[in-house]
C-alpha cells in the first residue's frame, strides 16, 4: 500500500519549482557575480518551504512526509536542468547535502500548514 499521494506531492512540487527553477537559474547566470546571488539563493529555499506548505495544504493522511517529498523534488529540478545544460554531475555528496536540507525544508513548510489549519480549526470550534 503506497502512502504517498502523488497529485498531493506534485502540486507542492510545482509549487516550488515555479520560483526555484527561475531563481536557480539567474543565480548561475545573470546574477553570479552580483550581490543578488544572496537574494536568489534565498528565493530558492523559499521554493523548497513552499513546496511542503502547498503539499501539506490539503492536509493529506502524512502531511509532513508529503512535504519532505515535494521538497525533495523541488531541489532535484534545478539540479536536472543544471546536469542537462552544463553536461557536468556536481559533488555527490553536495548533492545528498542539498536533498535533505530541501526535505528538511519542505518539512518545515508542512509544519506550519498543519499548525495553521490546527489553528483555523480551533478558531471556528470558539466562536
């Protein structure tokens, strides 16, 4: 029995890849040597959160394992589309490095769906 919802992971996905692919790359290109390399490497982890809250978000049976997937395929686009244009396979271990920060973050965006729906729930139970 699979507990993975794929459409659930997909959408959190697409989510983030939306703002990480982009940001990914004008940091390798336009913005290598520019003080907007910090910016977009901040934009870039957003994506991998945002991944994981879009996942968690229709409050699938394991949120945060949904979360850690989506993000965890939110790093691997950029890395693909890195691999394919360059023709050059990074660092191994940078790259098992970056998927579980991404996991990590995905996670963390899935917390904080679940904590806002646990607060949107007990809101309504109040009033």
């Amino acid at each position: 029995m699979n507990i993975f919802d794929r459409r659930v992971v997909l959408s959190g996905a697409l989510s983030g890849l939306f703002f990480a692919l982009p940001a990914a790359v004008a940091q390798r290109t336009v913005f290598s040597d520019a003080p907007m390399n910090g910016v977009m490497l901040f934009v870039i982890f957003f994506a991998g959160a945002l991944a994981g809250f879009a996942a968690a978000r229709p409050m699938p049976m394991h949120a945060l394992m949904h979360g850690a997937a989506a993000g965890l395929v939110t790093f691997l686009g950029p890395q693909i589309v890195y691999l394919v244009a360059t023709r050059q396979f990074p660092n191994p271990l940078a790259v098992i490095f970056g998927g579980l920060m991404f996991a990590s973050l995905g996670t963390i965006g899935a917390y904080i769906a679940v904590w806002r729906d646990a607060q949107d729930t007990a809101r309504r139970n109040r009033a």
